[in-house]
C-alpha cells in the first residue's frame, strides 16, 4: 500500500488524478468512500480526471463516456470496468495498492 493524498484532498463530491511509480491513479469520493481507479477512460485512454464528478457519475471529458463512480463500470457499456485498486485509510492517509487491481 502506497500513500496517495490525504484524505481531506478528496472530499465527499470530489476527486483527485494523481501519478504513482508510474501508474495513473484516480481518487474518488462520490459518498459512499474513497475508490481509486486507473486513471484512464476505457474507450481512448484519456484522464477522467479532466472529467466531471456529479450525482456519483464520472463522465469522460474526451467523448462522454460515463462511468458509475462507485463500482467503476460504463453505464451504457455492460461489461466495460475501469481498473479499480484496493484502497485503505490509515492516519487520515489514502493508501492505495497498484499491484491489487481488480
Ligand atoms: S476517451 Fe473517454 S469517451 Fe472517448
């Protein structure tokens, strides 16, 4: 597990894009918690953290690709995820485990 921000950075509501040992890493806090995702659209690779964060939907800056910010999936693409890592709160830190991708 590897320190990403602290968790006041990411407040409910808001989200965070930031670069770990090379990984693009998307922090995501739509209410319900904190998830980390690979920051990367599924469709061209684009960063959804240039996107909008409302209502627990992120939408993809690029081509609008929207995504449910709590599970990571496409809402008008069955079957299509983003990458998602486990993510764990300790001392008011995010921890997030890049190589626990699920
Ligand atoms: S790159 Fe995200 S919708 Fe096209």
């Amino acid at each position: 597990m590897i320190p990403v921000a602290d968790l006041g950075e990411v407040p409910p509501g808001r989200k965070l894009g930031r670069r770990v040992a090379g990984t693009r890493i998307l922090l995501v806090n739509a209410g319900s918690g904190i998830h980390a995702y690979e920051d990367r659209c599924r469709h061209r690779d684009v960063p959804l953290c240039d996107g909008k964060l409302e209502q627990g939907v992120l939408t993809c800056p690029a081509h609008e690709w929207r995504y449910d910010a709590d599970t990571g999936c496409a809402i008008e693409r069955p079957g299509v995820r983003l990458r998602r890592f486990p993510v764990r709160i300790e001392a008011a830190r995010i921890l997030v485990d890049i190589g626990g991708s699920r």
